[in-house]
C-alpha cells in the first residue's frame, strides 16, 4: 500500500467520505456488494464527538502505524465508522457498518422508535479529504441492523441539519465501488454524491421529518427562502458513475435536483422511488387538491414544497416506476418552474414513470414540465402525466408549445431518433393546461418533424377504427411537409372534449400498409364523451423526414369522434289547414351533433322531400283536396338503428264570398 495523501477539502459542505482509491469503475457491471464475511462496525453512540484536535484520525477499533488509531473514548460514531470502513485494506472487505445504539442515548425518540445520528457542524470546517490507493469499497451501512425500532420507517435518522448560515445540509461522498447505503434517514437535506460505480442506495429517506409526514426545513427559520430546501438527493457527477442502482428512496424538497446524473453517467437504474411527496407516497390535504403554483422567493407554510426531480445525462439509464408529484420550490416570478424530468444523452429507457398523481390518486400535479428531451435513441412510454406546468401561463416560456412532453433538441440522421408512445397524458381539472400531450420545440427541432402530421381516422365502427396516411402540411409561403408515412405504426388514444390535446388512455395499435391505409381493433368502445387522436411512429429510416426507424410523431391536432346514431325524430307543424294553402313541417332529428350525412325519406299521404340543414329540415305541402292526411318522415344515417315521427293533419275546402252591389235608398 502507498503513503496516503492528504488533501484540503474544496468546499465546507461536505459531512464525511467513504475514503477510498481514486481509480476508475470497472467497465462491466460490478457485482454487488452484499456482505458475507469481512469486517463488521458497530456504530454505538448517535453523538458525533468531532472536534478540532481529534475529528481527523480516530477510528472505532482500526490501527494503522501512527495515523489511524481508536479514540480514547471507546465510543464508535458514525463518522469514525466511515473513517475505518475507508482506511482498512482490502483483505478486511467486505466491510459492515452496523448500529447498535441503545435507547438510553441522549438521541433516543421513544415515541418515534428512532435514534437521530447527529453531525457536528464545527467539524466540516475543517474536514480534509483522504485518499489511499488500494481498491476499497464493499462497504454496507444499513440502518435496519439496529435492534428493535419502528418498523415503518428509518430507525437511525442523521441529522445534517446546519446551525448557522450554511446554505444546506451535508454530504456523504462515494468515491469508490460497490457499496450499499440503505434504511437510512436525512434530515435536513444533504446529498449522496457517487463519484464510482456499481453503488446501491435504497430505502432512504431524504429532506422528510423523522415521522415522515413533510418537508424538515433548515434549522435557521429565520431565512426560510430557498436555503430551507434539501440541497438535493442523490447525485451521479462525473463519467465514473455508472452502473449505480437507486431505489426505493423517499426524497422530498431537493432545491437542487433529487436524482441527478451528469457528466455521462451510463447504465444507472432509478426505479421505484417517491419524490415529491411524503413517506407514504402522498401529498396530504388540502395541498392534494392541486399543488399551488405560486412563484415566491420566501418559504410560505400555506404552500407545498415538493422540490425538484430527476435528471439524466449519459447514455443507456433505466428510469421506470418512480412516482413524482408536488414539485414546487421558492422561487422568484421570473424562474422556471422545476421541471419533472429532464432526459438528454443517448439510449435512454423511461417507463412506468407517475407524475403529478399521488398513491391515493390524489391529482396534485408539478409545477413544471412533466418531461422535457434532448438526444436520441430514448424510449419513452407507458408513463402518465397529469396536471403538469401549472407553474406557467400560456406560452410565458417564451414558445408556442405549453406541453406535458417536449422534445426540445433532436440529433438529425438516419440513425437518430426518439420514440414517445402509449402514455397517459392528462389535465384533471385545468382550464388551459397543457395545450397539446407531445410536440417539439422550435428551432431545436426541424419544421419537417414539428409539423408532420400523424395518421388520420376515417372511419369508427365499434370498436374497429380504419384509417390512411395523414393530411400533407402547407407552410406559410405554400411549402410543403408529406405525411406519407408506409408502413408505419398507428397509436390510438381516448380523449374528451375539453378542447386540450391529451391522451387519456392508450387503446390500440395498427400497422399501416405501403399507402399509409390501416385497421385497427380497440380495446375497448369509445364512451359518449369520448374521441381519438393519433400518433404515427416510423418502422424505417428516412420515412418521417431524415429520422431513423422508432421516430414518432405529435398526437393529431384533430380529435377523431365515432359516428352517432339519431336518437329521435320530431314533426312540428299545423294539424288542420284548408285546400290551396302551402304549410310548413318542422322536422328535427336528435341529438344535435348526430353524425352526417341523414338520409330522410317521406312516406304516407303527401309526395314531398325534405332537405336538411345539419340536424333540422322543413318540409313543405300544399293540399289540393280536402281531407284526412297522414304522413311519416323516417331518417337514418347509417349507425344504429333509423328514427321516425307521424304527423296527421286534417284539411278543409278552402271557403268563398259573394260579394253584391250595394243598394242604396
């Protein structure tokens, strides 16, 4: 083993380090580090016992030559845990950091069952950074070793929390590889920074109170602007971070982003976590009701402060099933609102994703975009998007594209592309947001995707809906965008008729012929508020513009409606009337909206015809003979079943007058 370095911390927010070697991941997935074996630490004590003349050398029972040995005290705290998990060779690994504390600890909770680590903010001033050069890594801190406990929570909370004018929480650093963190609770923000790969954090819970039921604020009440946020929650910062699994975890109130790769972490899994929200997976009332949007720099109790949520840079992540409501941070009137999800890079995979709706389905909605995309060669589908960018008001982002998902920027060529298919995508009860579920952002995108027009309905029978290629688009000038697109994939989605461009429920596919002509079988019947929109997706190079096979286009501007059969027919007009006159029939056919074209046909004891003007017509007699007439107009218009009225009518001679001269006497 080298001589370890010692080397100055760069930034006084940083609580402690797993202190490992500064070399590269491994390219292949490491294997995790699930401990059988080695070196077990048994924290004790939740007191931190850091102070100038002691924080940086003292280990819990580790000895090594003159510069690491155990404290004086016997005790074992978390940091000198991490301290010696860092500093023992690779022949002790793996390496266990267990808890062990009892409940006559000072930091005891009795009416929780917890045990709150504490972390000495005096010693992160002075913190140094060491380095050593062997492998390390393999370490697992689990909160769940400490005996006895809740059972529905964290049992040992860390509390980060600063006491004077530190902006946020501290920060655990990973510099090396295949290490577990899990069942552990923040208070107070802070961040798990992973400069390595192969690392698992689970069960955690970040910026929550000890209960779990909301946001821990900064100590310092005073400033409660957006210093009262958690710095963020689990950051992947440099090209090492790959191959990370983050699950599971509950982090709330991230003013910076609660999960976040950058600088081209590859291959992380992110699933199954709960941002936004409290431990049980709920904005509680009455913030469920929809979050408030506000724009204020100031911390407001009457507001909810979900954060922000995930980011993604690199290439090939996995983001599925996490579920996201309530972003909202201090913030001034000029800010962006936080977006959802933000996803650049290449290869990415984001699915099962629930943004804006709680566990109870509690329609809060985010603030921000629901996800915004960069890049290429991402699948995107199956999320659900509800009530996002109630943070804007139409188009003050400066573009024409209010929007659940917008792809923003979008590399160009034939093996480029990005598909966005059978998400849910709607508003709850917002008047004017979203306009449209899926469009693109201009200039970040080329005219010839943003205004290619998906296929278009022709024809709705039950449940079997046909259709062909969709209409060409003229551009101002007469330039013209082809929608033909052969043998093509057609998405089918309900929407209702409010007017916005949503996709309330994914309810079939078809595969277009070489003319754009297709066939499909819905799962289900249309209901009577109920319309489709479209969504084509290219199954070959160069058919929408220059994009490669698995591009897809904007939902259809046009909402498709099934054909609706008349309901009823009416006849209004005189009953009795006399030879020689011209009378007017009134006939009107429900419902107003009923589908054309009607056939109308007069049968009985006039010979006459009717045109109609959409819904209604006047038919127009004149008797010649006195009588008993009856007539009867029946109209169909192809669905369902033809409607009918009679009318009788009862005609009379038509009366004259003599007229004489008149006498005078």
């Amino acid at each position: 083993m080298k001589i370890a370095k010692l080397l100055k911390m760069a930034g006084p927010i940083l609580f402690f380090a797993l202190l490992m070697s500064w070399i590269a991941a491994p390219a292949s997935e490491p294997v995790r580090a699930e401990v059988s074996g080695g070196v077990v630490i048994t924290v004790n004590t939740t007191a931190d016992l850091a102070n100038s003349t002691n924080y940086d050398n003292h280990t819990c029972s580790y000895t090594s030559g003159a510069i690491y040995f155990p404290a004086g005290d016997g005790q074992c705290t978390l940091r000198r845990a991490i301290l010696e998990a860092g500093v023992r060779p690779d022949s002790d690994r793996p390496i266990s950091i267990q808890f062990n504390i009892p409940t006559s600890d000072s930091n005891y909770n009795a009416s929780l069952q917890i045990w709150e680590v504490q972390i000495d903010e005096s010693y992160i001033w002075e913190l140094d950074r060491r380095f050593i050069t062997d492998d390390g890594g393999q370490v697992t801190i689990d909160g769940n070793t400490q005996p006895n406990g809740r059972t529905d929570g964290p049992k040992i909370m860390v509390n980060t929390n600063r006491d004077n004018s530190e902006l946020f929480g501290s920060s655990l650093e990973v510099r090396t590889s295949n290490n577990i963190i899990r069942n552990l609770g923040f208070i107070g923000g802070g961040q798990i920074i992973l400069y390595e790969g192969g690392n698992t954090i689970e069960n955690n819970w970040m910026g929550l109170t000890a209960d779990g039921t909301g946001l821990s604020l900064a100590s310092d009440a005073s400033t409660q602007a957006m210093r009262s946020m958690a710095r963020g929650g689990i950051i992947m910062p440099n090209e090492a971070s790959d191959n990370n699994i983050i699950q599971n975890n509950r982090i709330i109130g991230a003013f910076e982003r609660a999960i976040r790769i950058t600088s081209g972490g590859d291959n992380n899994l992110i699933q199954n976590n709960f941002i936004g929200m409290n431990a049980d997976g709920l904005v509680p009332a009455p913030f469920n009701n929809g979050v408030n949007c506000t724009r204020e720099l100031d911390y407001n109790a009457s507001f909810w402060y979900g954060g922000r949520g995930i980011q993604v840079t690199g290439s090939n992540n996995t983001i599925i099933n996490n579920r996201i409501a309530g972003l909202h941070i201090p913030q001034s009137t000029n800010d962006t609102p936080p977006i959802t999800m933000e996803i650049s890079g290449d290869g990415h995979t984001v699915t099962g994703n629930v943004i804006g709706r709680d566990v109870a389905n509690n329609n809060v909605g985010v603030c921000g975009q629901g996800m915004l995309l960069q890049g290429t060669e991402h699948l995107v589908e199956l999320n659900t998007i509800v009530h996002s960018r109630n943070g804007f008001e139409p188009n003050d982002d400066g573009t024409d594209f209010d929007s659940a998902i917008l792809t923003q920027s979008f590399a160009v060529g034939s093996n480029h592309w990005i598909t966005v298919r059978k998400n849910t995508i709607l508003d709850a009860d917002q008047a004017t947001h979203p306009d449209h579920a899926y469009r693109f952002a201009s200039p970040g995108v080329p005219v010839e995707l943003r205004q290619f027009n998906p296929a278009k309905v022709t024809s709705i029978n039950g449940t079997t809906v046909s259709g062909t290629r969709g209409d060409d688009a003229v551009l101002p000038g007469g330039a013209v965008i082809s929608a033909a697109c052969p043998n093509c994939t057609v998405y089918l989605y309900a929407d209702d008729l409010d007017g916005r461009i949503e996709a309330h429920e994914f309810l079939g596919e078809a595969t277009a012929n070489s003319a754009g002509n297709w066939t499909a079988t819905l799962s289900r019947p249309l209901a009577a508020n109920e319309g489709l929109r479209t969504q084509s997706m290219a199954n070959g190079n160069g058919v929408i513009h220059i994009y490669g096979a698995g591009t897809t286009s904007k939902l259809s501007d046009i909402l498709y409606l099934p054909p609706k059969a008349p309901t009823s027919l009416t006849i209004s007009g005189p009953t009795s009337g006399v030879t020689g006159t011209q009378y007017g029939f009134n006939i009107t056919i429900n419902p107003a909206d009923v589908s054309l074209p009607i056939d109308v046909e007069v049968t009985g004891d006039v010979t006459a015809s009717a045109t109609l003007n959409d819904n209604e017509a006047v038919l127009t007699v004149t008797f010649n003979n006195p009588g008993s007439y009856s007539f009867t107009v029946t109209a169909t218009n192809g669905v369902g079943s033809s409607v009918m009225d009679t009318h009788s009518i009862e005609i009379s001679e038509a009366g004259f007058s003599v007229y004489l001269p008149m006498v005078v006497k």
